[in-house]
C-alpha cells in the first residue's frame, strides 16, 4: 500500500503503511453504505460503534505484522500527537488546543464540519477494548491507529499535509488570488506569511494541487473530509506557530478547500456522495436570515444556582435531569443569554441555466453557511462551493413513531467562489474554460487543418438558411472575434475585439431566424426585439428588493451578454432614446450608469448582431443604406460589416433555394442526428478558439492591412470623398485576427488580411454604394450622407442664395414663389430631396 | 380473477415478495422484476381498464396503498430526494433485527435502526402533476365511461354519496347488489353517471382547497381535479417537463405525510437546526396534506402520445390494424369533416378546408431554431362576438385539449401567461401557456377593445408571438430566463388582421346575409351531429396527426422546378416563406387524405388553395386598405 512518498529520512516513523480498507485503492466511490452523517436522532443512547468491524477488521492483521517487524517504535511525543483525545475533537473546545505551539490562540469551532463532530471517530482500534484484540493489547500501535470508519491515520495525514504546503510550488498558476506571489517559491508558505501578516486566519487550499501534489492525501480529503480537515488545521497551525511564534491571530487558521474534481453538477449528485467533499457550481436563489445555532448549552441549577455547560451534539442538547451538586432532579433550566451560538444561514443554489438538460427545470440544493461565511454570496450570485454533502433522515416525530423513510440533504459550505465577481474586473478564464477532452481537442485541430475549414464552418452556421455565404461568414468572424488588446497603459484602454455586424433587408430574408440561431449557438446570448426593449431593459437598472429593502442593480441584456453576442431584432424599431445606449457598448465596450446613488461602469465585452428593416418595408436600391434604415450614421459606423439581405431574384438561386427548402421538410431523422452533432463540433470549436487562440500581427499581414488601407482611401481621394476612416482599418485588423482564430493560427498572417479585405469590401459594396454613382463611398455610412449628394446639396444653397441676392431688399419671400423660381433656374435641383 | 385482484389491491404484497425472495439471495435484480411484473400484468389494455382512475374516482373512494392510474401532466419537477431503500428496523422488547423495503413507500416502520450498516440509501424524483390542463369534457367522460364499465366490480369506488374513513372504506370492498346496479346500466345512463361522478371528484378538492388556501396551481384558471406528486424511482430523465402521462403507481395518502407537516409548525425546531429552515410556503407545497395532494408512487409510466379516449393505445397490438382501418375511411370522414366546418363558417368552404389543416397540424421536428409543421391560423372577419365563443365550443366538441383566451386588455394585462418561477414557495408557478402537445389555443381578438398594455400585457403579447412564430416559451426564472419548447395549435380569431403574427390569414367571407344571421348561428349549435358522427371526426383528428409523412425524390425536384417557375412568373410575389407554408400546406393536405407522402395532386391542390387564399386576401387589401 502507500507509504508515505519520499519520506524525509530524519523523521522518525519511516515507513509506516496506511492501513489498507477495502476501500482505500478507490477514491471516488466508498460503499454508499457507509452511513456516518446520519446516525443521529436515535434517541439519547450514544450508539456504539456497531459497524465499523467490516472496514477495520481485516486491514488491522496485516498491518500488525509489520508494525512488529518495525524496529523502531515512535517516540512517546509522536505518540501523544496523535492520540485520538486530543484529535478527535481538534477544534471543539477551547481547551483541545493541540499542541503549545498554538498557545494562547483559540480554536474556533467548525460548524461547517458538521455537528457530527463527536460522533464516533475517536474509537481507533486500542480504545476497543472488545473487538479488537490484537491491536488493544500494543501499547505502540498509535501510529497505525486510523480514525474510525476512515483510513485516515491522523499522524501520516498530518506530515504528509505539512509537507505540502512546505514543498507545493506551481509555477504555472495563473489564479488572480495568488497575484504578488513568487510562483516558484512555496505557494502556501507565502501564503501562510501573508496570514500572519493581515490577521486573517483562512487558508485557502485548492484541491487540485494538493492532487497533484499527494493523489492518495486528496482521496482522504474527499472521502473523509470531516476528519481529514480538522487534521489539517491542525497540521497547519503547527508549522504556522513554529514559523511566526510572536504573531496573533483571532482564533487558530482553518484550512478551507476547494475546487475539489468530485462533482460539477448538481444533477449528479446521487447518494455516493454523501459525507463527501464536493465542488458544486450554481446560483444564489435565497438566502435566509441569519440563524443563531446554540453551540454549547448553559444550564443552572435553581435550587442551588449549580452551573453546567453542555456542548450540543448534533443538534441535540442532553439535558442534565439531575444537578451534579445538589442532587435534585430536573432542577436545572437552560439560560439562553449565557449559551454559545454561532452565525448560521440557509442558502439555497439553483443548477445554472447552462448545466441544464432541455425541458427539465433547474434543480436546487440547500446550503448551510457558518460563521464569516454568513452573508457572503447574495441571491442573483453565481458562485462554486465547496462543500461536504449531508443527508439527514426526517426527525422522529414526538408523538409518532413513524418516521419518512426520506433523508433531508443539504451541504456544508466550507468556501464560497463568486464566478462572476472577476467578471468585473477583467477577463473570466476559470468560470468560461470548457473542459476538453484530448479526444476532443484533437478532432477540433483536426479539423483546423483542413484547407477549406472557414467554408466549412461557415456552412454549419444556421444551415436551414439558405445562402448569404458572405453574410455567415461574416457572423463566424464575429462569433470567433478579435484579439483582445489592452492599451490601459498608454491611455486608450481596452480595443474593441468583439465585430458588429448589421443586416439590414427586405421582411422574410430570415434575418430573425438567423438572430435566433446565433442567440443558441451561444453560451451567453441574449436576444431582444428592439420593439420590446427600452434602454432599462438593455443596460441595467437599480431597483429595491423587496426583502432587504437595499438597492440592486439588475443587470439587463446588454450586460448579461458580457463576452457573448446580444442578438438585436428590429433595430429601426428602437426608440431614439435606446438606441443611445448603444453608442458607448459599441465602441468602448463599457455601460457606465448613474442612477438612484449607483454609479458605475459595467463591462459590456458584447458583439452586437442587430437585425434592421427598410422603413418603407421594401428596400428602395434608389436610396442609400441610412435613407433605407433611417438609423443615425454615428451608430452604424460603429458596425465592422453591414449587410444587405436581399432576395436576388434570379433563377439558379430560387432552384437551390426551393431544393434547400424541401430538402428541410422531408430530411430523415438521421440527417438531423448529423446536423445536431455538427452544431456541438461548431459549439465547442468556437469556444476553443475563443479561449486558446490569440493572434498577433505577422509583419507581412500589418503591411497589407497598411496597403489595404492606404489604397481604401485612394478610391475615394479621387473624387474628392473620404472611402475609409482609421475605424474600417481596425475593423479590418478584428476580421484579420477573427479569420486567424478560425484557422487556429497564432499568427495572423496575409491570407487572413486578403478575407478581411474582401469581406469587408463586400459588406461595403452592398451598404455603402452611392445609388446615384454607383461607387462605394464610406462616407454614407460614416455621415450619413454620401460626396456627391453633399456637393449637390451646396449647389442648391449656392443657387438659392443667389436668387435670394438677385431678388433684392425685399422684406418677406413666399416660399412657394421661392421655390418655383429656384426649379425653374436649375435643372439639377429638380431630382434632389435637399429642399 | 383472484391474483389481479391482488396486483390492483395491494401491489405492496408483491413486491414485498420479490423483495423477501431477493433477500434470501436468489435473485439479485428484484427491482427490476417488480418493475417488469407490472409492466407485463399492464400490457392488456384489458387489465389496464381494471385499474381505478385518480382522474375520474374521488380519491377518498380510493384504497390507500392501492395500485391506481392517473392520466397527468408534469407541471414542476422538485428536487430529488434520497430514501431509505433499504432498512432494518429493531424489535424493541424481542432485540430481533428485520430489513424491510422501504421503496414505493413515504413512512417507514417502527423503530428503524439508523445505524444498521444495511441502510441502503437511494434516489428518487418527485414531478408535481396535475391533470393534462384543458382537458375537454369529451375526453375525460370518455375515459371514465370506459374505465367505468368493466371497473366497477372491482374498484372500491360504490356510488353512495356519505364519506366514509379509510377503514370502513377497505371492509366495503365488496357490495354485491350496488355493483350489479352498476353492471347493469346501460349505455345512455353511462353518461350521466360519470357526470355525477366527475362532480363529485371535483367538488371535494375545490371545497377542501378553498378552505385550506392551498392553491394547488394549475396552468389554466378554472380547473379542477386532483394534483398528486408522483414519485419515480427509474429513469426521471427522461422525463420532461409539460410532458403528457399516464402512471400507474401505488397510491399513498397516509395522513402521517400530512400530520407531519402540521405539527412540524406546533413543535418548536428551536433545537432541531436541520429543519424549520423552509418556508412555510415552501412547506405547504411540497408537502401539502396527503388528503389534498395524494402520492403516487409509479410502477409504470408512459408518455400519452395522444389524449384520445376513442383511439388505442399507441403500445398496443390492435393499434395497427385500428389506424389502418380508420386511414381508408379518412377521405370519407373528411368529407363529412369539411361540410360540418362549411356550415360552421357560414357557408365559407376555403376557410373550412384551412381550419381542418390546421387542426391536424402539429410540430414535428425543430431544425436549428425553426420548428416544422406547425400552422397558425388567423381566421379574419367574424362576425359578431358571441360568433367566436360558437366557434370554440365546436371545436371543444372536436379536439382532446383547447383553451379559450378572450385577449381583452383586462385579461392580457392580468392573467399569467408565462410560468414564473416563485423561489420563496421554491416551485414553478404555472402560467396558461404551460401547456401539453398539441394543445388548441383559441385567442379571440375580437374581445380586444383600444386602451393601454401595461409592462404584463406587453409580456404576454411577446410570449403569444413567441408561441407562434418559434414554438417556445419562455419561463421567468427571475434572473434568468429559460426556454422551453412548446407545440401548441394556436387559432386566432380577430375582425381584421390580427396583431399577432400568423402562418396563415384567412378573411371568412360570409354566405348568409346579415340579416339572417342571428338566426344561423343559433342553429349551429342544433346542427344535426349524431355522437358516432361526432366521435368519427375526433378519431379522424387524432389519427391524421400520428400519420408518417415523407417526400419523394421525384416529387422534390417537380416542387423545386414549380417552385422556379412561380418565381418566374412574379418575383415579388413568391418568397421563401409562401414556400415553406405551401409544404406545410400540401403536408397537411395529404395528411387529412390519409396519404403518408406528398402527391402530385396533393400539391397542385394546395397550390391552389394557397391561390385562392391569396386572391382573397388581395381583395380585401384593396377594399379596407389598412393591410401592409
């Protein structure tokens, strides 16, 4: 069995084996008979350890056998530490403070631990005097005693534990927590430095490491987390006194793991969980009042005024029926303000939406907090606890003898993880990273491969929509997006990564359905109608809840679609009002907000996919894209790609249409199996690009983004027009950068830029050509008006004023009368829409 | 008969048995054989009518730990809750140790032994369930007639109006000369008999629920009969919410489960941290008095593909042969069909044709986001209001399940259309679009008077429109919102166009005059419709949905070139939208002729229809000229 991995040769118990249970091999799955949480509630008899023969029995002979062959037997001071008094009720009581190293620190009681804290685990094999023999007869055998029901030798458990955090290092951590930390030194000495700094007594662990480090001290920690953990305190309090004697803390340091692998899902919770460590994801839906649990009961005597602390065991207080003093019975009554309580409250977590099955609702679970986790997460919170999983059977009823043969669960929270608190702040890895298989992965860089993978994928997009290549692969580069870059340091913040895109089209061009394919392709969509939303609905509004009275910002679509895609329908429907908002998302990509004494500014990291109709329903090719869509020439400038979606009307296209069509209607399931799988490969390859890939300019591609650019302006410089503005040449770079993750490329390279270039001109050719020119002049977009109907529009000022001049002095002017003579002089004026 | 007799009154005996015998260590897997004993004593339908109803016999007329059925809807699913499986329980003055079952069960023994390391712990998961929401008359008359006429003698259930208490309910087991009453009624008195007797399931429950307060939420105002939490012990995934069952299970009503929760309040829980953290709301719905909401632990469940009481079930062995014989009389029956809504519309054989259509329509698959096959219809230009009441009452007549929404603005600013997830009571408050497959929805716009929507009005109308064009709906789950699909028949009936939208308007053109009209439509009602006519056009409806449907190659490309030619001939006329309704159309056309693939007749026709539907519509553009 395990020994103790590299056992540091001046220590004392060299190879001291852990006892082999049954199930010691497997660290997932102790027999779910194994019922410790709940041998409460029966009655006031202590049960004695009934069971434990099975588990204990048998490793306890072979184990012997070697502890005789040992030549070495433990010093008495080994010995001592580990004797089961002084562990098993490590952190109950103030006079268990183990150890002088921990003097006048007190040790805070764990609640969260459980309130089977004096359950039977004390009972190691010497303390029985009647089942086990063999073992109660060595006076020597502490170091193989193991708590009961575990396999968990308290001594081994402790060193290999201080071990850890002596030796742990993790030079490639990249949690912001550990932020300031020297990677390559010990994490958890310096931050066992940083307690004995700041005064705050938590160390938080990550189960991960201490899996890395020790794969058979994790599976102690996840299967029997209610010893295991106390014995970690222990392990560290030790070496935190014997490092920093002088510093003072309020009570000793409780080790707090988390991000233990045992489960993601609160769907998966099933019964082998029980009494475990488990990691669960989900959202704060109530919280309830704080809750004052007695600890310890204090009881008076009233005839002689006799004194007597009883500690509550498992939620039951044995009431002294006879004064110890006196000798009365039933003489001593509770006195509530002398008793010991500690901070409780129920939490309840729901499944987050994205963990969820189609068409089931949302399981939720119940949590208990202690102590400073009180208050800590909020309702709306999305947050991974840590946590040991309990099921309770339903009290005994005082007059029934019935009981529900139904266990209450819920789960003791050891350390609360907010997701979305470092939203935020900066950029969300932890909360977003999707766990891919290796199998996975190398299907997905298979893919990547491939030469003709952006067609291919773009063809996966929405596939019940017919056509539109460009405008698919248009909303691929978005849905991969840009590299993010922070120029915060010289000034300019962040960059817009994320492309906007706006189709603008005839009704029945399946705009929405396009939207609405988009809004579930993607794990943070939101999709609004711009009729159905008001400028509230998309940023965020502060509105009072109804419990606490407090203020609370409700985040709106906008906010909600933080590093997704917020689907827009029916833009041109926006009030004016709305529409503002949008001005500050698009570009600087944050919400500021000051409103009813809250000012703040939320990041909004959204693409924005908005969908437009002609005002005159039909789209007038007569007419520019802003006559067309009437939106202010400020907002769509700020769209990387506008598209037109017209139907083309011409024959070969209606064939394939109609066959794309048909082909939908009679598909065999099959068919759809092939597609839904399509779907998940496009799910995942997006969101691997979109955490894995950034790319950075090569030098050939920054040179053709220069020539691409210097030559957009030329077009125009011509005639006397502005064909591109230093926006389209970023919108180039995103498209760029966008290409090249889909490639999977790191570097972005001149292939990507000759996309870029044609996309880009391909949106441009279909929104911003001058219906009169019939050339593409950006300036419509960018002003909103294009050069040659600015020049025509100073022609007919320059006209009218100088038949104002030539009228002379006249003190009024009919505008009719005006507006006739100025026809009559000029027959260019005639078609304009200026007057 | 003695063993069904044994199955049906004490299943618990039975698996009792399977459970001693798995002890003994025969045969490990003694689950599973419970499981599969009923399934097999189940499979005739025969047997299966044996079994007494929930939806149709009061529940105190009902043997506590008896097997029943309940035909339900899954209105909220509660979290999963672990059991004892297993457990001994100690003697107290003997000190001998038994193990019992404790699955199918909610109360354990006496003096169980929580210690025992033979505690074996597992999982199961509670739906809450109501009867299927807008269930129509027809079909639950239809249900208890059937059940009714070969139950009698073996239900508990006796037709004497006194409650009784469980106990004497058990010694009334058998009453000789009541159940020869009962045989012995004919077929005209079933009628009225189940009448009475749906009353009374009714009225206990309104009564008690009324007192109590407990409201025991169901989708749609007005309804009535039991909710029971079911409890399922195998494969609860595959379950969905809103899906349509029927259960057979174990019924528990033991009013410890209730008691429990009464006194929990008495009891101070001052020492007892674990419980009294609920709410009280919270309390009251999960586990609200066993009396008011039974338990019903399932045995055997299976989804209700349809909710026709005419049609066999989809399992068994005589369905073949049952649609096969109702396929070659479809064309005659749609005949009939068609000159009954003829009449019905007021002469109007275009919008009749299109009701029929779309009263068979149903969505049959989801590609990306868009579901197939579904057919809203918008049926323009009723006539006076109490016209569209008329309406929805025949189609009552016709179709399994129906809702009427009058969409006044009192009732689109106040009632509760989306369900809304209520956190502090921690279930899933219903709202009227919660609604089961293939539901019939009648909006009736023409209730609709100017005035203002506030923020809930505006919602609902979103969710309306969301029900249409995408077959979802939308659930509020407070921070966030969860979509869930729905496939919901959604008829409006409006004076102009309506404001929602649509897959297809049709404007009713009128063939009686005005005049007359109040006279016409006071004899709809009276038209001559026999209950066999009647029962012919429900099994029509419900068999023409299940029909398998596909489309040939050959067909494909003779679509695709007519589709070109239309083009052809007016660009701006033909979208790909007229097209995906002409394949729904031609779908459904064929479909109610009973053909299983798309004919070239079948599209020709629909062409046509679709033809004359538009003419019309152009008409009218051009007299109102309020039409986009």
């Amino acid at each position: 069995m395990s020994s103790p991995a590299s056992t540091p040769g001046g220590r004392k118990r060299g190879r001291n084996a852990n006892p082999p249970t049954p199930n010691s091999e497997d660290p997932t799955s102790p027999p779910s008979q194994r019922r410790r949480g709940q041998d409460s509630s029966a009655g006031d008899l202590m049960p004695m350890p009934t069971s434990p023969a099975t588990d204990l029995l048998s490793p306890a002979a072979p184990q012997d056998t070697s502890l005789f062959s040992s030549p070495r037997p433990s010093g008495p001071n080994e010995v001592d530490i580990s004797s089961p008094l002084v562990y098993g009720t490590p952190s109950s009581r103030v006079e268990g403070t183990p150890r002088s190293g921990v003097r006048g620190t007190p040790a805070r009681q764990r609640p969260d631990l459980g309130s089977v804290r004096k359950a039977p685990q004390v009972d190691l094999h010497s303390d029985q005097p009647s089942a086990d023999n063999a073992v109660a007869s060595e006076p020597s055998a502490g170091q193989n005693l193991v708590i009961w029901g575990t396999d968990v030798n308290v001594g081994t458990c402790k060193e290999k534990f201080q071990r850890f955090l002596q030796r742990f290092i993790d030079p490639t951590s990249t949690e912001d927590e550990n932020a300031g930390l020297d990677l390559n030194e010990p994490l958890y000495m310096q931050k066992l430095e940083e307690i004995s700094v700041v005064g705050d007594p938590v160390l938080n662990v990550n189960c991960r490491h201490v899996q890395s480090f020790d794969a058979e001290l994790y599976r102690q920690l996840i299967c029997y987390p209610q010893e295991v953990i106390p014995t970690f305190d222990m392990a560290v309090n030790e070496l935190f006194f014997e490092r920093f004697p002088d510093s003072v803390l309020e009570y000793q340091i409780q080790v707090r793991p988390y991000n233990a692998l045992k489960t993601k899902n609160m769907r998966n919770l099933n019964p082998e969980d029980i009494d475990q460590l488990i990691t669960l994801g989900g959202m704060v839906i109530r919280t309830s009042q704080l809750i004052p649990e007695m600890q310890e009961a204090f009881f008076q005597c009233q005839v002689c005024a006799f004194s007597a602390r009883v500690e509550v065991d498992r939620g039951r207080i044995a009431e002294p029926a006879v004064c110890r003093n006196c000798n009365n019975t039933h003489s001593m009554t509770l006195v509530h303000n002398r008793s010991v309580f500690s901070d409780k409250q129920m939490i309840k977590i729901q499944e987050s939406p994205e963990d969820m099955p189609a068409g089931q609702t949302p399981h939720t679970t119940i949590l208990y907090a202690h102590n400073d986790l009180v208050d800590k997460v909020q309702p709306g919170d999305r947050v991974n606890i840590t946590g040991i999983y309990r099921a309770v059977p339903m009290r005994v009823h005082p007059r029934q003898s019935n009981v529900r043969s139904v266990y209450k669960t819920h789960i003791d929270a050891i350390h609360f993880r907010k997701t979305d608190e470092k939203r935020l702040h900066g950029l969300d890895q932890d909360g977003e990273q999707k766990l891919f298989t290796e199998d996975r992965v190398q299907t997905l860089k298979e893919l990547a491969a491939k030469p003709d993978v952006y067609e291919r994928l773009a063809s996966a997009l929405a596939p019940s929509i017919y056509e539109h290549e460009d405008i698919k692969k248009g909303i691929l580069l978005q849905l991969f997006g840009g590299t993010r870059k922070d120029f915060s340091q010289t000034g300019r913040g962040n960059f817009r990564a994320e492309v906007n895109i706006l189709l603008c089209g005839d009704p029945g061009t399946s705009k929405s359905q396009l939207l609405q394919y988009v809004y579930n392709l993607v794990p943070r969509g939101q999709y609004t109608s711009g009729k159905g939303s008001s400028a509230v609905g998309l940023t965020a509004y502060v509105m009072k809840d109804p419990e606490t009275r407090q203020l609370v910002l409700q985040t709106g679509a906008l906010v909600l679609s933080d590093n997704g895609i917020c689907c827009i329908d029916e833009f041109d429907k926006m009030s004016d009002n709305t529409r503002s908002v949008l001005h500050e998302v698009m570009e600087q990509q944050t919400l500021s907000i000051a409103k009813a004494g809250i000012i703040c500014q939320l990041n909004a990291r959204t693409a924005v996919l908005a969908a437009a109709n002609p005002v005159e329903s039909q789209w007038n090719p007569k007419k520019t894209t802003i006559e067309n869509i009437q939106l202010p020439h400020t907002l769509l400038s700020r769209f990387d790609l506008i598209f037109l979606m017209l139907d083309p009307q011409d024959e070969a296209y209606d064939r394939r249409l109609a066959h794309h069509l048909v082909s939908l209607y009679y598909q065999s399931e099959e068919q759809m199996e092939e597609e839904f799988l399509d779907m998940a490969v496009l799910k995942d390859y997006i969101a691997y690009a979109r955490t894995y890939i950034s790319p950075r300019l090569s030098e050939e591609a920054s040179q053709a983004l220069i020539e691409a650019y210097v030559d957009m302006r030329k077009i125009g410089s011509g005639r006397g027009m502005v064909s591109a503005y230093p926006r389209q040449l970023e919108s180039l770079i995103r498209l760029a950068e966008a290409h090249a993750k889909v490639r999977f490329s790191e570097k972005v390279e001149t292939i990507d830029v000759e996309e870029a270039k044609r996309l880009h001109r391909e949106a441009l050719k279909q929104s911003a050509t001058d219906p009169r020119t019939g050339f593409v002049d950006i300036s419509i977009l960018t002003t909103g008006m294009s050069a040659t109907a600015r020049k025509r529009k100073e022609e007919v000022a320059q006209a009218l004023k100088k038949l104002i001049q030539a009228k002379g002095k006249t003190p009024a002017m009919k505008y009719q009368q005006l507006l006739e003579d100025l026809r009559g002089q000029s027959e260019t004026v005639r078609t304009s829409s200026c007057l | 008969m003695l063993s069904t007799q044994d199955w049906i009154h004490a299943p618990l005996g039975v698996v009792e048995e399977k459970f001693a015998a798995a002890q003994k260590g025969s045969s490990p897997g003694w689950e599973a054989e419970v499981v599969e004993f009923f399934k097999e004593q189940l499979k005739e339908k025969s047997a299966q009518s044996l079994v007494p109803s929930l939806n149709d016999v009061p529940l105190h007329y009902l043997k506590p730990n008896s097997l029943v059925k309940f035909r339900c809807f899954i209105q909220d699913m509660f979290d999963p809750e672990f059991y004892m499986g297993v457990y001994e329980t100690v003697d107290g003055p003997t000190d001998a140790k038994m193990l019992h079952c404790g699955k199918y069960r909610d109360v354990a023994e006496c003096g169980v032994d929580f210690n025992s390391k033979n505690t074996v712990t597992a999982e199961r998961q509670t739906f809450y369930c109501v009867p299927i929401p807008g269930e129509n008359l027809w079909v639950k008359d239809g249900y208890a007639g059937s059940s009714q006429a070969r139950v009698v003698a073996s239900t508990s259930y006796v037709p004497s109006r006194q409650k009784r208490s469980y106990e004497e309910d058990e010694d009334m087991d058998t009453q000789p000369q009541k159940q020869a009453h009962a045989g012995l009624q004919g077929p005209t008195d079933l009628q009225s008999n189940a009448d009475c007797k749906r009353q009374e399931t009714e009225a206990p429950p309104t009564q008690a629920a009324s007192a109590s307060h407990l409201d025991l939420n169901f989708p749609l105002p007005g309804e009535r009969g039991p909710a029971c939490l079911v409890k399922v012990y195998e494969d609860w995934e595959s379950f969905k919410l809103n899906d349509a069952l029927e259960v057979f299970g174990i019924l528990s009503v033991s009013p410890a489960l209730s008691a429990l929760a009464e006194e929990r309040d008495a009891s101070s829980s001052f020492l007892d941290p674990t419980e009294g953290m609920e709410t009280a709301e919270e309390q009251r719905v999960h586990s609200p008095p066993a009396s008011l909401v039974p338990r019903l632990h399932v045995l055997h469940a299976k989804p209700l593909q349809h909710n026709n009481p005419l049609l066999p079930h989809a399992t068994s062995d005589d369905n073949g042969a049952f649609l096969s014989s109702t396929v070659a009389e479809m064309a005659s029956v749609r005949a009939e069909l068609l000159a009954y809504f003829t009449h019905v519309l007021l002469g109007d054989g275009l919008a009749a044709e299109f009701l029929l259509l779309h009263l068979l329509s149903s969505v049959y698959s989801r590609r990306d986001a868009l579901p197939l096959g579904k057919f809203t219809l918008n049926l323009s230009g009723l006539p006076a209001a109490s016209y569209s009441e008329r309406l929805y009452q025949i189609l009552q007549q016709l179709v399994p399940c129906s809702w009427y929404l009058a969409m006044s603005l009192q009732n689109m600013n106040q009632t509760r259309l989306r369900p809304r997830k209520d956190y502090t009571a921690n279930r899933l408050v219903s709202g009227s679009l919660q609604l089961a497959q293939n539901t019939s929805l009648f909006l009736d716009e023409t209730r609709l008077e100017p005035g203002q929507l506030d923020a809930t009005g505006v919602c609902n109308v979103t969710a309306l429109g969301n029900v249409i064009t995408w077959q979802k709906v939308d659930y509020d789950f407070n921070y966030h919102q969860m979509e869930f699909p729905c496939n919901i028949n959604v008829l409006i009936a409006s004076e102009g166009r309506s404001l929602l939208p649509s897959d297809c308007r049709v404007h009713l053109e009128a063939q009686v005059t005005p005049a007359h009209l109040e006279e016409y439509l006071s004899s709809i009602q009276a038209f001559p419709q026999t209950s066999s006519q009647l029962n012919r056009f429900r099994i029509y409806l419900s068999v023409a949905r299940l029909l398998d449907y596909s489309i040939s190659d050959q067909m494909t490309k003779y679509v695709e070139e007519d589709f070109v030619e239309m083009r052809k001939d007016d660009p701006q006329g033909v979208s790909a939208d007229d097209l995906h309704r002409m394949l729904v159309v031609a779908r459904l056309l064929c479909l109610s002729l009973g053909q299983n693939h798309l004919s070239r007749d079948g599209w020709l026709r629909a062409k046509h229809m679709e033809m004359l539907r538009r003419s019309r519509m152009e008409q009218h553009q051009t007299v109102n000229g309020n039409e986009p």
